[in-house]
C-alpha cells in the first residue's frame, strides 16, 4: 500500500532527483526504489505545490509530520517544539545549549546533570502557560538531517548560532542551505554579544545576503542577540522559539501506540543496548513491545531527560529505554504494535529486508562515476548528469555555476543539487549516492568520515583546482568523451 520514489515523480511529473533531494533532507528515503506511504506521498505532493484532490483536504493541513496518520486526526493535541541547534564551529553552539539547560534546569534534578541522554527539554512560561521546549543535545547537523537520512523527521525548528564577533562563516551558510531544503525554519540566535567586537548589525546584514530578513528590517525571520557566557536573552530565545512553533501548529495524538525515531543508541556494559528514543506521536509506555529498525523490544525500564524513572512518555519527550535485543542505529524509526508476537514478527521480516536492500544500494550506487556516466553517454543513455558542487567559497560556487550553465545541454543536462561553499561531508556523499549524482570538489577537502563513505556507497568524489579542467571533465562526460580512469 503506497508508491515508490520512482512513481511518486512521475505522478507528479517532477525531477526524479529533486523528490529524492526533497526526500532525502527529511530524512525519508534515500533510495528511488524505496516505498512511500500514501500520507507521506501526498506530503511530498503538496511540498511540489500540486494539489491533491481529497475530501479530507481540510484536515490534511493538521497532519503537521509523517508520523501522524489518517486515525490520530481526531485527537491531536499541541505538542512541544523539537529543537536543534547549527552554525559554524566555535560560534558557541555547545555553550548555547549548556546555557539554557543550566539556567532552566533546577540544578537540585538530577544530580546537576552531568550525564545527558541527547536531549533535554526546558519549562518556559508562556503566555501564561507552563510550556516546553526539547533540545537535541548534539550539536552540528547530523541530527538535523535526520541522522544521516534513515529516520524520519525529528526538527521542527533549527537555532542557526552565529557568533555576533565572526559573522557569517561557511557552515553558517550549509546550515541555511540544510535547513532550506529541508524546509525546517530557521531561528537565529546572534551569540556573544557580551564581547566588545561583537557587531550585531553586522551579522544580520550578512545574514539578509543570505536570505534571512530580520523581522526589525522588515524580513520575517527571526534574530535574537544572546549571549551564552552572561546568558543575555536567554529567556528571549525561548519565547522565540515558542512563538515559532505556534505558526508550526505542532500536534500529535497521545492516544495512541508510540512511534518515533532512536536519538541515540549504544551498548552498556551492565545494562545491554540502551536507545535514546525522541516520541514523535502517541505515548510510550513501559512493557510496550516495540520494532526499532529491525530490532525487536520489550520496554523494560524508562529514565526522562532529567534521569528520573518514568512510566510513560509523551509527544516530542525523549526517553532513554532499556530492554531491546540490539542496538539499533541513531536516526531509526521505532513503532510500539499492540501485540509482542506482531512486533517480533515485523522486526525479523525487516531485518530481512534491510540486509537485502543494503545490497541493491550498494549495487545501483556502484554505477555512478563519471566515467560509467560518460559511458552512458556514449550510448546515448544518459538525460542527466548529477552534481553536487562543494567548493571553498562562495565566489568559486558562483563562478562555476555560471560556467556550467554555458555548457551546452541538449543532449545531456546538468543538474546541479546543491552548491555550497565547504568541505565535503559525509552527508553530502549520503545525498549523492541517493540521488546518483557524483560529488564535484574544487579547492576543498574531505571532513572527517567522507572518504570511507563515498568507498562504501561507491560515490565519485571528483577534486579540482583549476575551473578549466573541472569544467573539461564535465564536458567530456556529457559527450562520453571521458577516458577511462586506469
Ligand atoms: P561550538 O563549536 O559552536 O560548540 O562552540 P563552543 O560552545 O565550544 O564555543 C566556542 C568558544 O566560544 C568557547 O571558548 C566558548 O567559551 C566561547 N563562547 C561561546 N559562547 C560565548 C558567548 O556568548 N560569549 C563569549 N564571550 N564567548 C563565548
């Protein structure tokens, strides 16, 4: 029941590899061949602007995430925003997020916390309402492209931190650029302003040559100067982000089996695999049965982000379980079923099914380089060439861009699927093995984790530093001129 990748584009009559582009940042699919749902199709639909004809057409607009079905419409409730926090490395991300759990989190919970379990939520008043806010407690974006694409979407909104002293810097703009294509919003906090350099103005003026307005000038985006050493603004931040998530108009049921997605995940000496679990929709309650991933489990015993034990957890709350078979991967979705029979079943039937799918990804990214490109070029098979362009700033990103599009494309068309100035990440070879493009370097270099990725995947990482060559190559392959790499 529901469609793959492949049919979805074609229904809709959109790109193939803009879908999965689309999909690929909600962390949805990252395979064309992969099923989607019909809530998620009709999700993905509605996102290329088509309208989809249904009588229910009014009550789809509450189905606000891919974890809300057609059964929970009549019970959705506000739930708490999910939070993650990006921007450049050192602009204070780290010292944002222990700030705010410091100074909200009564220091006699816990112990102090010292040990974190990946998220933490917050009490704020808000208009008169005790309200919440949940952080994902690990900074960069890995969380927030939803571990590396296999769970489900997790943000409802991302804190872009930029440091009021530094400004914009590169990760600042794959962050934008992230968030963008993922379509989370995006909540700025303009940190260190205690500092004497510190130039605000500045930074928003920056921010505005990315395509983030402030409010004050007139923009719908939302800039919030704080510090994370005086804990300026805090409060003020957490207002913010309430405010947004009230235009989110976050729901969920609580009247139902759990579902939601493996924060973290690890084996404990003493206590065997322990999942960090963030509940997207229902309550999760101990004794459930449940399938993460492919993994079966019995929830045994719950602790809250404060370390307290617990019976149940409600939408948007993390908790971390204990009692499952094995660890399951961060990013995972995980299901409560009614019955332990059904979950074990569903959970061997998976497991199956993952070693299996793992092989035909393995085997249809294999293909894309840009010599098997060129090749099917010279067969006249090939209608695209894929490209994610990362170079090491702006200007090149721009100058290559505008080179490409001087290259002729009657036969074959370039598309491009993202360019971003900054190194190549291994989410970036993640989004081009789903989307089969090849990875286009120009003066800048692998991070951490990226080369063992793209031989995983088989993704061709093409490194350049003169535009000339790089734009010869590209041209060579769209024709099938390319030699052959010995
Ligand atoms: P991250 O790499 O983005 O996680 O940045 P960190 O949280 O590790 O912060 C980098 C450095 O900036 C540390 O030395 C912090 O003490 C400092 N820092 C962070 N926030 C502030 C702030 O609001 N004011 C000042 N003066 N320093 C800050």
């Amino acid at each position: 029941n529901g469609l793959t990748v492949h049919e979805l584009a074609q229904e809709i009559k959109e790109p193939e590899t803009e879908v999965i582009k689309f999909l690929f940042f909600k962390g949805i699919a990252t395979n064309i061949n992969q099923t989607l749902d019909i809530p998620t199709a009709r999700m993905v639909a509605e996102a290329f602007d088509i309208q989809v004809e249904t009588a229910e057409a009014e009550s789809e607009a509450k189905k606000t995430t891919e974890m809300i079905d057609e059964g929970d419409l009549e019970n959705l409730k506000q739930r708490p925003p999910v939070v993650t926090i990006m921007g450049h490395v050192d602009h204070g991300k780290t010292s944002l997020l222990d700030a705010i759990r410091e100074a909200k989190v009564a220091s006699g919970e816990a112990g102090g916390i010292t040990q974190h379990i990946g998220a933490y939520h917050v009490d704020v008043e808000h208009e008169g309402d005790n309200r919440q806010v949940v952080f994902l407690d690990t900074p960069g974006h890995e969380a927030f492209t939803a571990m590396r694409a296999r769970g489900t979407r997790v943000t409802d909104i991302a804190v872009l931190v930029v440091a009021a002293d530094d400004g914009v810097r590169p990760q600042t703009i794959e962050a934008i650029s992230h968030a963008k294509a993922a379509q989370v919003p995006i909540v700025t906090a303009i940190n260190k302003v205690d500092k004497e350099t510190a130039n605000p103005d500045r930074v928003k003026q920056e921010l505005m040559e990315q395509g983030l307005v402030p409010e004050e000038w007139g923009g719908d985006s939302i800039m919030v100067p704080v510090s994370a050493i005086t804990g300026e603004n805090l409060d003020l931040l957490l207002e913010m982000l309430l405010l947004q998530a009230e235009v989110e108009d976050l729901h969920a049921n609580p009247d139902r089996l759990a579902k939601g997605t493996v924060i973290e995940a690890n084996l404990d000496k003493a206590r065997g695999p322990v999942a960090t679990l963030l509940v997207q929709n229902g309550t999760l309650k101990i004794g459930d049965s449940m399938v993460v991933g492919s993994v079966f489990g019995k929830v045994r015993a719950m602790l809250d982000d404060r370390l307290n034990r617990v019976e149940a957890a409600s939408p948007s709350f993390a908790v971390e379980v204990l009692g499952l078979n094995d660890v399951p991967q961060a990013g995972d979705e995980f299901e409560v079923f009614k019955s332990e029979k059904e979950a074990r079943a569903i959970a061997d039937s998976r497991a199956i099914d993952q070693r299996q799918s793992r092989l035909q990804q393995a085997m249809a990214s294999r293909r894309v380089t840009l010599n098997t490109l060129s090749a099917q070029a010279q067969e006249g098979e090939l209608k695209e060439l894929n490209i994610l362009l990362k170079a090491d700033v702006q200007g090149s990103v721009e100058a290559i861009l505008a080179s490409l599009q001087q290259l002729p494309q009657d036969e074959v068309q370039i598309r491009v699927l993202m360019a971003a100035p900054g190194e190549i990440s291994e989410t970036d070879v993640d989004l081009a093995a789903a989307s089969g493009a090849v990875i286009i370097g120009f003066n800048t270099t692998l991070a951490p984790g990226a080369q063992q990725a793209s031989d995983r995947l088989g993704v061709d990482i093409r490194d350049y530093d003169i535009i000339y060559k790089l734009l010869e190559d590209i041209e060579g392959a769209m024709e099938g001129l390319l030699e052959p790499e010995l």
